[in-house]
C-alpha cells in the first residue's frame, strides 16, 4: 500500500461527507427526542448541537474532496478520521454538562465520554448518574446504540469483511449475501436492531422497569455499550433476576453476528447449529461462568446464590464486551479477574456489536496452529491445509488475522505499562487496559482512583478504545500517512 497523498485525503473528503452526513442525521434525531422530552430547559439545545454541526461540516467535507475509487487505504484512514471525529461533536453535551473547573479536564472527561459511548466502549467518567437529567441520560445511551449498529455499518459499507470473514459466512449460508445487494443487508441489519431494541423495551416494561431505565439499559445492551442510568450500573436491580436475565439474553443477541440472526428469522436452524463461531462463543459463557462461580463460592465463600448471580451476569458481560457489572469486580479474586480479561480479549462474534478480537479470529488461530503442530508430526512431504468450517485458508488471510492480534497485543501492552509508571497496581492495570482497547466497560477500579485518574491515564485509554474499536489498522494508517505529508 503506497502512502496517502494530498490526492487521496480529497477522495477521503468526500466519502467522509457522506459519512458524516448520515451519522450526523441520526444523532440529530436523537437529539432532537432528547430536547423534546423536557423542552422547558433551554441548555437542552446542546442536544442538537452535535448532529447539526456533523451535518455543517459533513457539507464542506464534501465539496472539498473529489470524486475517486474507494480503494483499502482510503477506507482506512477514512473509518479512522470518522471514528475521531464524531465523539469530537457528540463531546459538545457532555462538555456543557461538565461540572469540573479545568478546562482541559473537561474537554478530556467529555471526550472521554463520547468516545466510550460511540465506541461500545462503556467506561465513564461521569459521577452520581442517579441525579442527572432524564434528557442526559437518554441522549448518552442513544449514542451507545448508534454507535453499535454504526461499527457494523463501517465494516460492511467501507472495511469489508476480511476474504476469510466472507467466504466463512457465505458458506454457511449457501448464500454469497443475506440480500443481493450489500445495501440490502445493511438495511436488514436496520430492521432486526430496531426489533430487538422495541422487544427488549417491551419485556422490561412488564417487568416493572420505568420507561427511561428500560429504554436507557436495552439500548446499551443490544449495542453491547453498557452505560447504565445508576452508579450501581445493574447492581441496582441485583435482586430482580428477571431484569437480570433479560439484559443477559439481550447482550448475548448484540454479541452474535447478525448473519446468525438473518438465518434464525430465515428458519435456517441447520446452518445456525453447525456455526462453529456460535457454539464456541455460547461455551465460553457455559465454561466461563462455572469456574468463576467456584472462584467465589470455594475461595472467597461467597453465598451460593450471590456466586452464581455475580459469576455468570459479569460473565456475559464480559464476553459480549458490554460493561454492565451487578457486583464490584474490585472483589473478585485474582483468578476470576484475569479469567474475565481472556473473555475479554476474546469478545464477541464477527459481525456484532461487541468488541475485543472476535471468536471467529480466535477459532481460525487455534486451527492454524493445530495444524503446524501436525505438520511438524508428518513427514516433509506431506501437504496440510489450514480449514474453518469445511473452507480452506489461505496464508495470506491466517496471515493478516495474525499481523492484528499481533497488534492488538502490542498496543495493549504499551497501554499497560503507562498504567503501571502511573502507579496502578499490576491487575488493576491489566483490567483497565484490557477493558478499555476490548471496549468492554467492566472495570476493578472505584472511586477516586477512577474518576480522579490523569489526564495522561484518560488519554491512554481514550487511545485504547479507538484503536480497539477499528482494530488497530486504521489508526496506524492515518497515523503513517499523516507523518509522511509531514516528512
């Protein structure tokens, strides 16, 4: 890939638009339900403020650039640019919300806000939620939920899914797409997110829960975000099982790939079970929640009832990457903590709203290695062949998976290790870290030393949660070209 040049970042202009022009329109809208829900307040025009401004500069965008063919490296400095753009105007409510002093704290703590919502990222910097705005705190959980299914859009519509991603999927579905168009399934994908956002609202109504609460908490649990309206997150309805229940259903639907839900609504069940990705993703849960709930019950003592609801709650939502906690992991032991950072790290299905490394990445990896292993067994003669799922792989494609967890690891570890000279215990800075570039949102830490945490610690994991988010690549790719017009 040659660098980019002043050419390029035009025809990135002008995609970038568009883009923005898009977004732009939905989070107007929710801004505008924001503003309508209590209009008597007239600093609730913030709420507007973010998507206008997209659409204003979604118009200068796009008369600047020109007219080109999108090839990989516009698309990847075009999602990077995007993915720091739009936090930079949805920041402006937070900002004004803002009760710090400092300026530059405040800017960073929104940000830091705006990115994690948009990002599914889930951490927050903002105290006492109890007492905040009906307005504030839907306006933070729309984003969330835009920002899930918007990730899914950028793959799909810009990146692509990897060759090895496609050809998985269109052989599990016998089907090259879901709809003859990608445009179509994009609009399909629309569809479902929607009714499992209205279905999910429904069953919390009847379960009791007030209209803001349930909205608020089923859009952020469909986009695996985990902003909650409560400081307890769902610790406040620990003793409503069924509220727990149906936020754990609704996170573990964000987390599979919407390919899978295509075919459960096709009644394609065959192909569902034979999903490889699936029933991995579905064991780790299984897995997961047996041995932390034996963690808590046999080395901590915990009651029976408390360990299996902490254990498997804040499994789930480890691994769909979501964020919500109704415990303090804080309290958690050593083991079950760096339990939850592998699940972590592991994330959800391919064409999800979760975060981390995907299964299906983690799948193809075990394979390739399996098979070096059988290779160095076998004579030198022998010919073996990386499969998944009955497809063969080629080197170039197991290579490419490898080259971004490699990265992924890297920049994860760099972030470790700022945490570690910022003087944070050695766990505590593998979760936070590990929790910020798997846009999860569970975290060890509390009380001051979360919300009093440096700028340089808040930079970090702002960084962290970019990068995860767009699996590294991008970044690296503006970053690359941007020194390059420089030199």
């Amino acid at each position: 890939m040659r660098y980019i040049d002043k050419h390029d970042f035009k025809i990135v202009s002008k995609f970038l638009g568009e883009a923005l022009g898009i977004i732009g329109m939905s989070v107007f809208i929710l801004g505008f339900f924001s503003l309508i829900s209590d209009y008597k307040h007239y600093e609730n025009i913030a709420y507007i403020l973010p998507g206008g401004l997209m659409a204003v500069s979604a118009t200068f965008f796009y008369r600047f650039g020109i007219e080109g063919r999108m090839e990989t490296r516009h698309a990847l400095v075009l999602s990077a640019i995007a993915w720091l753009l739009i936090p930079l105007f949805c920041s402006i409510p937070f900002y004004i919300a803002s009760t710090s002093v400092d300026p530059i704290v405040k800017f960073v703590d929104a940000y830091f806000e705006a990115m994690s919502a948009f990002t599914g990222a889930g951490l927050t910097m903002i105290q006492n939620l109890d007492t905040h705005s009906s307005t504030f705190l839907f306006f933070r959980s729309g984003l969330a939920w835009i920002g899930g299914v918007g990730i899914i859009m950028l793959f799909l519509l810009i990146l692509r899914p990897s060759p090895a991603v496609a050809k998985l999927y269109s052989s599990e579905a016998r089907t090259g797409r879901i709809k003859t168009t990608m445009k179509g399934t994009v609009k399909e994908i629309w569809k479902i997110y929607i009714l499992f956002t209205i279905i999910g609202v429904i069953a919390l109504l009847l379960l009791g829960v007030n209209f803001l609460d349930s909205v608020a908490h089923i859009m952020t649990a469909i986009g695996t975000q985990g902003f909650s309206t409560h400081d307890a997150s769902i610790g406040f309805y620990y003793d409503n099982v069924p509220v727990q229940l149906v936020l754990m259903l609704f996170m573990i639907l964000g987390a599979i790939s919407f390919f899978i839900h295509f075919n459960i609504l096709d009644r394609k069940f065959s192909v569902v079970l034979r999903n490889l990705e699936l029933k991995f993703f579905l064991s780790l849960i299984v897995v997961g929640s047996v041995v932390i709930c034996a963690n808590l019950f046999f080395l901590q003592h915990y009651a029976v009832d408390d360990a299996v609801k902490q254990s498997t709650f804040n499994v789930v939502s480890a691994v769909t990457t979501t964020g919500f906690s109704n415990a303090d992991i804080g309290n958690f032991d050593d083991a079950s903590k760096f339990i939850l950072i592998i699940l972590m790290f592991i994330g959800g299905c391919s064409i999800s709203t979760a975060g981390g490394l995907k299964v299906l990445k983690i799948l193809i990896l075990a394979e390739n290695a399996w098979m070096r292993i059988k290779k160095v067994l076998l004579p030198e003669s022998a010919v073996v062949k990386v499969k998944f799922g009955g497809i063969s792989l080629t080197d170039e494609e197991i290579s490419y998976i490898t080259f971004l967890v490699f990265l992924f690891f890297i920049i994860y570890g760099l972030g470790v290790i700022i945490f570690l000279y910022l003087g944070y215990p050695t766990m505590d800075a593998l979760f936070v870290c590990a929790t910020a570039i798997s846009d999860n949102g569970i975290n060890t830490l509390s009380g001051t030393a979360w919300f009093d945490m440096s700028i340089i610690g808040k930079v970090t994991l702002v960084f962290l949660m970019y990068a995860g988010r767009l699996e590294i690549l991008p970044v690296l790719a503006l970053i690359f070209g941007i020194v390059k017009r420089i030199k």
